[in-house]
C-alpha cells in the first residue's frame, strides 16, 4: 500500500486557451507535474526555474485556487477536486494556506492591518488563535493594533501576512516568492523564520533564489517550461546539480557580476515561446550545451539517478532507471556543500 501523504501532486496539469478572433491556442503553463509530500515528516520544498516556467500556476493549483485541466490533487488522502464546497471552505482551505509576494499589495493602505487578522481569524472561528499566530512569527498584538501598513517595515508586513496565514493553524504554507519584494537586509530573516515554522508545518516556497532555495530547503524542484526537470534533495541537486538547465542556473547564480550575454539570455527567457513547447522533444533543446539529434524529437523521460530525479536523455535507463513521474515520493538527504552558499539544515527521510 502507498505510504500516506500530506500532499500528493498526480500528474498536475494547466492547459490555458486563448482565442484570437476565429483562432485558438492551447498554452501547456504546468505539464503533469508530480511529487509528494509526506505524511508527519515536515520539509521546505523548493519549486524554482525561469519565470514563466510554471510555478505560480502550480501553486495556484495546489491552493485550489486554480483548477486543473488534468491530474489528481490529493490531501491528507481526500481528492481535493472533488471536495464539495462546504469541505472545501471549512476543511482544505484551514489546512494549505498561501503566503503572497508582495506584502505592500496585500494590505489596503487605509485598513489597520488587525483588521485583517480578525478577519481571517472569524471566518475561521479561530479568534483565540491571533496571538499565537504573531507570536510564532516574533510579533505582538500590541506592536501591531490599530497600525497602518505605512506604519509598519515591509519585513513586518510580511510577517503579519505570514502571520494571518498561521490563524488556522495550516498543515502546509505555500509561499510564492515571499521575499522577492523586501530589502535583501530583510530577507534572511523571513526565509529564517520559515525554517522555524517548518517544526509545524511543511512549507511549499517558491523562489527564482537559488541561494535561498539552498539555505532553506530540504527539497528542490526545478521547473523549466512547464517540466519539473530535476527532482530531490537541495544539497544533491543544486550541489550538484545533473540536467543542463539546473547547471545553467546555478552557473548564473555563482557568477559574481553577470555577463551581458547572460542579462541578454534572462530577458529572452522571460518570454514565452510557445512554439516550443508544442514542438516535441526536449523544451531545453533550442538552449542545451548537450543537446542530441533525439533531444529534438523525443519527449526524455524522468530517470531516477541515485536520489533525484532528471527528465534528460543524457540519464536515459542505461544509466539510470526510468520511473514514472509519480515515482516521487519521500524527501532523503545526502549530498555536498555549494561553494557561496550557506548549509542548510535537514531531516531525515527514506530515499526516494
Ligand atoms: N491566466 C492565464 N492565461 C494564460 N496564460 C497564463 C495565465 N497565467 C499564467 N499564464 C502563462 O503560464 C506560464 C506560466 O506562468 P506562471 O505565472 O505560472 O510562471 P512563473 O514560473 O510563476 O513565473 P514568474 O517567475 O515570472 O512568477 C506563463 O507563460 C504565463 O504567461
Ligand atoms: S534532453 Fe537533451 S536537450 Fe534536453 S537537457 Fe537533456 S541533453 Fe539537453
Ligand atoms: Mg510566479
């Protein structure tokens, strides 16, 4: 039998349509993506790639506040697609609570930020909760009652926000990009914070910093058009990282001041080429240092190497063994430092 999951992510998939007078399109933004999150065993799973590679929408997905066109969403063992809305409001949305970008968007400037605490926390029945959710994030009712958002730090914005979130006591936070906006001063803190929250709660955290993703993560997933591409444990794959692509970022990221070239790259990267992604074959071909004749024509599979997966034909089964997607299931640690970037700490796990 299955191991039990805290969150199992099936074959998770986004098709959008766009309709251009008597044309329409189909644009692939998330592409079956898998993994799992086990049961009673809190980490910090990093999703990270280019932008637009997909991981909003994923995590959007993962909320429920976007629905899939294909794949199973599963939490705590209950199909979370076929909830009814009652179970919905009462039960999944108290237990996976989202941590927004932008601390500064989230509060209407001409609201006390309580206000919004006492919001969350009467929709939720859970008004006894409001000063233990500020305390786990180092504040108190007192320093924020009656305030006004320009009265308040961003990184006091943000903890207030993450605070909101902790209202309903969640067994997982998903977090997208909840640093990008604050002071690089400040940021250390709220990742930091996150890995003290993980002692409650498992925490999904988007960032395009691979520096962070390293320091705070247990897991990494990267994203690449849609793909998850490799799959495992932080140290291992940004350490080390396999696919091409994970290397290309992690060479961007080591380089102290980036080349224009690299600046040029990034701008490009930014936009989306949807033809690629319908063309076949790998979504990295057009870019890869590596890249073979069957790369172009030929979709790689996900190959399981040691404890991470890659979806590359570099691995194909004669040096790895090919698994399905779903074959992602327990977080494991092994692995090396990176130079320039600091140890994160783990827990223990099965390999995968
Ligand atoms: N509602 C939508 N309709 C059509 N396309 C969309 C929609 N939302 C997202 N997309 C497209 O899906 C792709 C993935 O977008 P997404 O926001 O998930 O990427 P991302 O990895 O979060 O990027 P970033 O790092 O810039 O935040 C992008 O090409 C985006 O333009
Ligand atoms: S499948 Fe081919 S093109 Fe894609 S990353 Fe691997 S070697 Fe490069
Ligand atoms: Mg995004």
């Amino acid at each position: 039998m299955a191991e039990q999951a805290l969150l199992r992510v099936d074959n998770l998939t986004k098709v959008f349509l766009s309709r251009t007078g008597l044309t329409s399109s189909r644009f692939v933004a998330v592409d079956r993506a898998s993994f799992v999150l086990p049961m009673g065993q809190h980490e910090i799973l990093t999703l990270a790639g280019e932008s637009g590679s997909g991981k909003t929408t994923l995590a959007r997905m993962i909320l429920g506040m976007l629905e899939p066109s294909a794949g199973q969403l599963v939490f705590k063992e209950r199909n979370v697609l076929t909830l009814k809305d009652r179970e919905r409001r009462d039960w999944f949305r108290r237990e996976v609570q989202p941590v927004f970008q932008d601390p500064f968007a989230t509060f209407n400037p001409l609201r006390r930020v309580d206000s919004y605490l006492r919001e969350t926390a009467r929709n939720f029945r859970a008004d006894a909760n409001i000063e233990r959710a500020l305390a786990d994030v180092g504040l108190s009712l007192r320093e924020v009652q009656g305030r006004y958002p320009n009265e308040l730090s961003g990184g006091q914005l943000q903890r207030i926000s993450i605070a909101r979130a902790l209202i309903t006591s969640p067994s997982l936070l998903v977090a997208d990009e909840p640093v990008s906006m604050l002071d690089a001063s400040l940021r250390m803190s709220i990742v930091n914070l996150f890995r003290e929250l993980k002692e409650r709660q498992s925490v999904i955290y988007i960032t395009h910093d691979l520096a962070t993703a390293y320091y705070a993560s247990d897991r990494v997933a990267i994203m690449l058009r849609g793909w998850i591409v490799e799959f495992g444990p932080v140290r291992r794959v940004l350490g080390e990282p396999l696919h091409p692509y994970t290397q290309l970022l992690k060479s961007s990221v080591l380089e102290p001041v980036p080349r224009a070239s690299k600046q040029t790259e990034h701008v490009s990267l930014a936009v989306a080429d949807t033809a690629a992604y319908h063309a076949g074959g790998c979504r990295f071909a057009g870019r890869c240092p590596k890249v073979m004749d069957i790369c172009r024509t030929t979709e790689p599979a996900n190959v399981l190497v040691d404890d991470r997966l890659v979806k590359c034909h570099l691995f194909a089964p004669t040096v790895g063994e090919a698994v399905s997607a779903g074959g992602l299931m327990n977080n494991s640690v092994k692995g090396s430092t990176i130079d320039g970037m600091a140890e994160p700490e783990h827990g223990t796990g099965a390999p995968v």
